[in-house]
C-alpha cells in the first residue's frame, strides 16, 4: 500500500464540563502517517493524547474533521462499518496489557482471530509465529498472572497484530514498566514494525525511546506540531 494508512484532517473534539461550558481538547488536529512508519506522539498528561487515538481508532467520533484508515473514508459512517474497519485494519496497545487472565498467551493471541472469522489452524500458527518474534515461544502455554510486566505487554502488542492491522496505536505501551523493560518491550514493537511493515502512532513520555522513532509530533494546546 502506497497510500496513507491513517489521515486525520482538522479534527476537534471538545467535551461539556458539566456547568453549562465546554472544554475543547482538539482543535483542528491533522496527520498523516505513511506504510512502514512509526511515529511518536509526546504531550502532557491531559493534553489529550488518549482522546485522539480513540478518535483515530475509531472508538470515538470527533466534532468535526475527516478520518481515512488504509484509504477508506470512515468520517461519519455507521458503528457496523467502523467496528469493521477497526477490527480488519487498526491494532490497539494500552499502559496495562488488558489480557484475558484466564486464557494463555497463546490463547490471547488466537481469540481475536477467531472472532475475525481465521481458521483454528491458522490463528494457532500466527500467534505462534507472533511469540517466537518477541522471544515468547516458551512462555505461550502461560496464563497471564504467570508473566513478568514485560512479558506481558510483549503479548498484549502480538495479540494486537493478531489480524495484521495496517495501523497500531499505543497509548503509553511502555509507561507502567521499569526503564530496562520498557527498553526490551520498545525493541521488540520496534522489530516487529520493520519486520512486518507496520505503521504505528505511540503516545509516550519517554523521549528516549521518542528519540529512536522515525519522527516525532506534540501535541499542543489541541493542534500536533512536529518537532
């Protein structure tokens, strides 16, 4: 795909205060990010980093703004076209792993693929070809309680890319590890992404791992800047 996989066009988003006033958290918000292309987003607490990928990922509508994910117009369609979209083409990773506690790794892996409509045979060979990408083969038998933080996210970015997403957003995939996992966890979102040609918008704090991304944008009193 030579195209865009993810454009974002003027978007606003502002939220009521509940006395009668509205906060405006986006105010006009434009990116585009290309095949292959990973990108840092940096911001404050509060600057509205979470709100935007929702809107980017389809789990929130914006005001105003248009919205292409791989080259699909998704601006203002129904939630059964979003839901697919989002299901086919965008892959989500959050602080905490939000895994299935009573499923393995594996098996965390190969439910969304199911749900996808992949075969049982071929949702067990893609996630085991995930975990043996992130160093996890050892480890797909275990529950999730039965894993480090580390280990944990690793799993939380395979089951992410379970259905070969055009796009992850990661909202702050590494903020709730020590600075050595966090490292480890990056390095290996980083392999996969060049391995697989991913494309990937990451909200974080760190800049050292910003730093080592392809390009870097903040977001600023509700508008992205490049840095």
């Amino acid at each position: 795909m030579s195209e865009p996989v993810l454009q974002l066009q003027g978007i606003c988003k502002s939220y009521n205060s509940g006395q009668s006033s509205e906060i405006q958290v986006l105010r006009g918000v434009d990116l585009t990010l290309a095949p292959g292309e990973v990108v840092a987003m940096v911001a404050p607490s509060g600057a509205g980093k979470s709100t935007l990928l929702h809107i980017a990922g389809l789990l929130d509508t914006p005001d105003k703004g248009e919205i292409r994910v791989a080259g699909q117009d998704v601006t203002g369609r129904s939630d059964r076209v979003r839901t697919g979209v989002r299901r086919r083409d965008i892959g989500f990773v959050y602080q905490f792993h939000h895994l299935l506690p009573e499923f393995t790794a594996r098996e965390n892996i190969v439910l969304p693929q199911l749900a996808n409509g992949v075969s049982q045979s071929q949702a067990q060979t893609r996630a085991g070809d995930l975990l043996a990408r992130v160093g996890l083969s050892e480890r797909a038998g275990h529950r999730p309680a039965a894993l480090s933080g580390g280990e944990q996210q690793r799993v939380a970015f395979c089951r992410a890319l379970a259905n070969s997403p055009h796009v992850l957003l990661a909202d702050e995939p590494t903020g709730n590890l020590d600075p050595d996992t966090a490292d480890q966890v990056f390095g290996a979102l980083m392999d996969l992404a060049r391995e697989t040609g991913l494309s990937a918008l990451v909200a974080t704090h760190n800049l050292e791992l910003a730093a080592r991304m392809d390009r870097q944008v903040r977001l600023e009193a509700g508008i992205l800047v490049n840095t």
